[in-house]
C-alpha cells in the first residue's frame, strides 16, 4: 500500500472509532434520555454513524468532490456487501468452531478491509 493508502486507512479506522462512539452515545441518549425502545434507539444509533461516518470518510478520508448523488448509493451498497462479508465469517468461524471472540474479531477485520477497499475503489475512487 502506498503512503497515500496508509494514510486513508488510518483516517478510515479513526472515522470508524468516532462512528461508534456517536453511535453508542445516540443509542444511550435515545433509550435513557428520550425514553425510546432498545430497537428504536438502536436504529437510531445505526443511522447517526452511519450518516457521520459517510460524511468523514467522503470529506476527510478520500477526501472525494463527487456528487453525494452518486456516491451516497455507493457507500450503502459498500456497507451492505461488506456487512454480509462480515457475516458470512461469523457464522463460518462459528460452525468451524472457533470461540466467539476469534469469530468476531475475524468476522470485523473482515469487515474493515472490504469496507475499506470498496469505498476506496467504487465509491470514492482517487481522483486526479
């Protein structure tokens, strides 16, 4: 990996800490300050860092100028593959029998990495 990738990966794992912190703090303040059920703010918490997340890593992370038009569809398509990625390994470490934090950990670097490259290459693909 370049110098230039080195660096997008490690403003993509920080926009990826942020965005579960945002995301717990939405949950929490959802469920114990708006009175909001476990799935309502669990969605609601999923929705903050998944829009934060979008913004960082479109204007910080590759630092992109294309269309959100064009690039929000991307991203949501991105995280669905890379989510089911994430799942499939999950499920297989399970069956293999790995024990559950072996299978997490591997199912989120998984994740991480597939993520990262299709918002790299597909989403917001380096611009010249």
């Amino acid at each position: 990996m370049t110098p230039a990738g080195r660096h997008a990966f490690l403003r993509f794992i920080t926009v990826g800490i942020v965005n579960t912190v945002v995301g717990l703090v939405t949950v929490l303040a959802a469920s114990e300050w708006l009175g909001a059920t476990a799935f309502i703010a669990n969605g609601a918490g999923l929705l903050a860092g998944f829009v934060l997340g979008y913004q960082l890593n479109r204007l910080w992370t590759f630092r992109s100028s294309r269309a959100v038009s064009i690039t929000a569809p991307r991203y949501l398509l991105a995280f669905a593959l890379s989510y089911s990625i994430n799942l499939a390994i999950l499920a297989f470490g399970l069956s293999a029998g790995l024990h559950q934090v072996v299978a997490q950990a591997a199912a989120l670097a998984a994740y991480s990495l597939a993520f990262f490259f299709l918002c790299r290459v597909i989403v917001f693909p380096v611009e010249e």
